[in-house]
C-alpha cells in the first residue's frame, strides 16, 4: 500500500507534478489524479528503487519521455508563441501609427528597419553601449559620473544582445528585440505553468491575458530586459517548486543581474526550500544514506538555492572595483536619476501632492507616468496580502519586499514598468479575474486605453515627461 504523502508535498512523475489535499480522493487542481499510472514514481518495496526504470529500460522510452514532456508543455507553448506574435504585431503597429501616423506604410517602404527603430527608445542607447563595447572604466571628474550611470542597468539583457548579434550578425537593435521577444515566450509559458500549479489553468489563462493588458506591458517587446527578467524570475520559481533546487539558484542569479534589486528572491526561494518535503521518498538522490538526515537535506537545499546569486554578486561587485575604481557602481548610480533611499511615505506623499496640485501635468516639474506608478504601489501592496493568503506565503513575500524596494527611497519612478517582472502580481490579478468574466472585462477597459497612452508618449518622446 503506498502511503500518500501530506499536504503539500510534491510528486513527480511523466513532467506532471500532482499536490495531495488531506482526506482527497484525487489531485487538487494543481495536477492530475493519483490514478493515472504516466503521473505515478516508481515506490521502494512495490515497483522498484525510483528511476530503475530508467536506468534498465530500452532506448524506446527516450522518445516517450519526450513526448510527456510535449503533452505537458504543448499547451502553455503553444499560448505563449500565439499570444507573443500577436502582441508583437499589436504594439509595433500601434507604436507606428504613433511615430508616423496614416502614413507609416510609406515611411516602413523605405526605411526597413523603422519596423525595429520604432521600439528603440529612452534607455535603449545604454543597452546598446553596453552590447557593443561593454561596460565603461575609470574616468576623471565628470566623465566618471556619466561612466557610473551605465552600471545601473544589469548585465544579462545586454549580454544576451551581445550573443545573439555574435550568433546571427545582425544589428543591435535588432537582435535586442528578438532578444525581448523570446523572453516574453518563455516568460509567458513559464507564468501559465506556474499559475497552473498554484490555482488552476482557468486562472493561468487570465493571468497571461492580465500580463499582456498592463499598461506598460509593451516594454516586454522593446528594447528593455522586462522580459526576459521575467522569464528567469519564474523559472526559478517552477524549478524550486519541482524539486530542482540547483536550477533554482542559477535562474535566480540570472534575474538579479537583469535587475539588481531581484536579488530579494532568496527570501522567498528559501521559504519554498525550506518548508519543501523533507521525507526521503521526496529526495531525488541519497535515500540510502543514514548519515543525510533530512535536516541536512534541507539545509543543501537552502545552500544550492542561494549560492549562485551570492557568488555572482560577489564577482560582480569585485568586477566593478578592478574596472571602474568603486565597489558600488551600481548602487551609487541611483543618484543619477535623484533616487535615494527615503522613508515610504516621502516618495508617496510627494506623488500625492503632485497629483492634487496637477504638477504632473506640468512636464518640467513632473510627469503624468507618476500617477500610473502611484496606482501600481497601491495595487501592490494588496496584491502582496492577497498572494500571501489565497496563493502562496512566499509570494506575497515576494511582492511585499518588492513593495519596500519601490517605496522606500524619495520619488516614485518607473514602478508601473518594473512591476512586470514580478508574476505573482499577474497570478493575483489571474484569480481575481478567473470565475468573474465582468471583472477581467472591467481591467481590460481600464488596462488597454492606458497602454495606449503609454506607448503613444513611449515613441514620441514624452514618456517622463
């Protein structure tokens, strides 16, 4: 008889992962039902030591496991391409039509490359800089607080850029784009898996909808690393959940250096280590050994989770001081766009008072985009106690510290746009609007007018300000 494992405890089998309910006679929504034998490991004393199988079986069940793996992907795939070559069209034909107005077919005629150009704005020239000739070393005097202001932008985005115009040749910009739009694939197949899991596929589709409608949501496909931060932020978070701690780690590395402060997913990455099962038909390797006991396990588990983002941080804090002369580059850069550390209440009283006085209509004092961050930091902090009650603990873990790195500094800037790498916002927003069809129409009413606006100012110059 197979003793069922206690609640919350993860099986894994066929790429399908099932989550025990107490006193259930199947899965909970999170997965299949116990019975189907492609979802079900093999157990000690009834089918064998796990993964006998697949260390005795034939060459067959090679293409069989990648045909589980197929069926289990197929649909969130198949989402994420549909959906990514859609929005792309949507945005960069809205983005045109902006830019060039009726006459913008005539304009793409004879220059190409406006179909790319078009998107390319704002911050676009440190990305680029950066992809082409790498970060900038020690200068005198002001030459060093320009210098300084190119490491507040991460170096996976630009990195990636890098790989991709040394792979296929082709422009910058370009392979910056294709760069985005492949993240935004992966980061919208990774957000419905995940969802999935957590509350259900009903829930999963809304939460990519909800994704795709924010406002902002058009950086995910412009020359800016929104997506494919957030294809490794939710990443790490399946593998975590899948018992790949390890994968886990390096993914959460990965997202802290796309933006810098996401090295606050350690602290929810730990909460999912340590509170994981611990009994030892839940271990991967190592049952056998009586001297691994499970705290030790956990304790692996917590050191595989956090080791990568530590040790790339060192390095890169190391590779700051031997190339640019500072330790800190990339904090003391924040200065550059008058950011600096402040109470919660300095940066939103001051978008308060901007927004009773309508200073932010005044385009040399502040800008109109203050307001959609003000709305964004409000909807946050209900978003952090909802995924903390209703998804998960560690979620809303996530977004409430996420909330203290937007507040806690003197002005709002730029949050309506960073909130796009943290998915479980959009998991929230997926439950809120899953059973409720009037709800989902209500946020698209309000979502999609507003992205237009944005992307309007975004191409025109008048973004911040």
């Amino acid at each position: 008889m197979v003793e069922r494992p206690a609640l919350g405890a993860l099986r894994y089998g066929g790429g399908a992962v099932t989550e025990w309910s107490p006193g259930a006679d199947v899965a909970t929504a999170e997965g299949p039902a116990p019975d189907d034998p492609t979802t079900q490991p093999p157990y000690d004393g009834e089918q064998g030591e796990p993964g006998a199988a697949a260390e005795t079986g034939t060459g067959d069940e090679v293409p069989g496991r990648w045909r589980r793996l197929w069926l289990e992907w197929r649909r969130p795939l198949t989402i994420a391409v549909g959906a990514t070559v859609g929005f792309r069209l949507i945005v960069t034909w809205i983005a045109l039509v902006s830019a060039d107005g009726v006459n913008f077919p005539h304009v793409v005629a004879r220059h190409p490359s406006t179909l790319t150009d078009v998107l390319a704005q704002w911050d676009v020239g440190y990305y680029l800089t950066l992809a082409a000739h790498g970060y900038p070393g020690h200068a005198v005097g002001a030459a060093q607080t320009g210098n300084r202001a190119f490491y507040a932008f991460g170096p996976l985005y630009p990195g990636l850029t890098r790989l991709t115009h040394a792979v296929t040749g082709i422009g910058y910009v370009t392979s910056s784009e294709i760069v985005s739009t492949l993240g935004l694939v992966v980061a919208l197949a990774a957000l419905w898996k995940l969802v999935d899991l957590e509350v259900g596929r009903r829930a999963a589709d809304a939460a990519c909808v909800m994704l795709l409608a924010w406002p902002s949501a058009f950086f995910l496909v412009a020359t800016y690393p929104e997506s494919v931060t957030l294809a490794a932020a939710t990443l790490a978070f399946l593998a975590v959940r899948r018992g790949h701690f390890v994968a886990a780690g390096v993914l959460a590395a990965a997202a802290a250096m796309g933006k810098y402060y996401l090295v606050l997913l350690l602290v929810p990455l730990a909460m999912e280590a340590w509170f994981a099962p611990r009994e030892r038909d839940s271990w991967r390797a190592g049952r056998d050994l009586e001297w691994l006991s499970p705290l030790r396990v956990t304790v692996g588990r917590l050191v595989a989770v956090a080791t990568p983002t530590v040790l790339v941080l060192v390095a890169w804090v190391a590779y700051q001081k031997a190339h640019f002369g500072e330790w800190l580059a990339f904090v003391k850069s924040q200065a550059q766009w008058h950011r600096h550390v402040s109470w919660p209440w300095t940066s939103i009283g001051h978008a308060v008072s901007d927004l009773v006085h309508w200073r932010l209509l005044d385009t040399s004092t502040a800008s109109v985009t203050e307001l959609f961050d003000l709305v964004t930091v409000v909807l946050l902090a209900v978003a952090a106690v909802v995924a903390y009650l209703r998804i998960r603990p560690s979620y809303g873990v996530l977004l409430g510290l996420a909330w203290c790195v937007f507040t806690f500094q003197t002005i709002l800037l730029s949050e309506n746009r960073e909130v796009l790498v943290l998915f479980p916002f959009f998991a929230v927003l997926g439950l809120w609007v899953a059973r409720h069809q009037w709800r989902e129409r209500a946020l698209l009413f309000l979502f999609l007018p507003c992205g237009y606006f944005l992307l309007e100012r975004f191409v025109t110059g008048k973004f911040a300000g």
